[in-house]
C-alpha cells in the first residue's frame, strides 16, 4: 500500500455532488477518507512496532520536527472535519422519498 502524503490530503479534490445534490461526491469522499484511515493506522502500527523492538524511543514531543508532524496532522483533522460537514450537509434527510 502507497502512504498517503500529507500533500496528497492537502491538495484532494472531489467532484460536486450529482445535479439536484449539493456539496462532495460522497463515495468519492468515503473512498479518501478510508485511504487516510488506513495510512494512518499502518503508520500507527509500524511506530507502536518500531517502539516494543526499542527502535524507536519512547520520548515527549519536544523538537520541531514533531512538533511540525503535530501541526500538519492538526491540519489534515480541520480538512476531513470540513469534508465530513460538507458530506452531511449534502445528504439528503433520511425521511425523504423519491
């Protein structure tokens, strides 16, 4: 599996909504949130990994290198909590009928 990079979350785009809906395709929007889900949880696996081999210390954020990861992973969380809104907003009610 390729990583996501945090300039391919930065820079996603999706089609609009099909005519009569509004905001993001939704399928399309499901389809690159599980591809963040699971570049984080494998990334989140390989650390917790790298740490119980002792390859990794176990260490507070406290030098700008992890300090620029926490910022840019607060970024990525404000851009799927935008999508996510949108996707709601763009749902129709679940009482509606066709």
């Amino acid at each position: 599996m390729a990583y996501l990079t945090p300039s391919d979350v930065r820079n996603a785009m999706f089609k609009k909504a099909s005519f009569g809906s509004r905001g993001y395709d939704e399928e399309e929007v499901d389809t690159f949130l599980d591809q963040v889900e699971a570049t984080i949880s494998a990334l989140a696996e390989e650390v917790a990994a790298l740490r119980a081999a002792g390859g990794l210390p176990v260490r507070p954020v406290s030098d700008l290198g992890d300090k620029a990861v926490l910022v840019e992973l607060d970024l990525i969380k404000q851009r799927l909590a935008r999508i996510e809104a949108a996707v709601v907003r763009s749902a129709p009610p679940r009482d509606a009928t066709f």
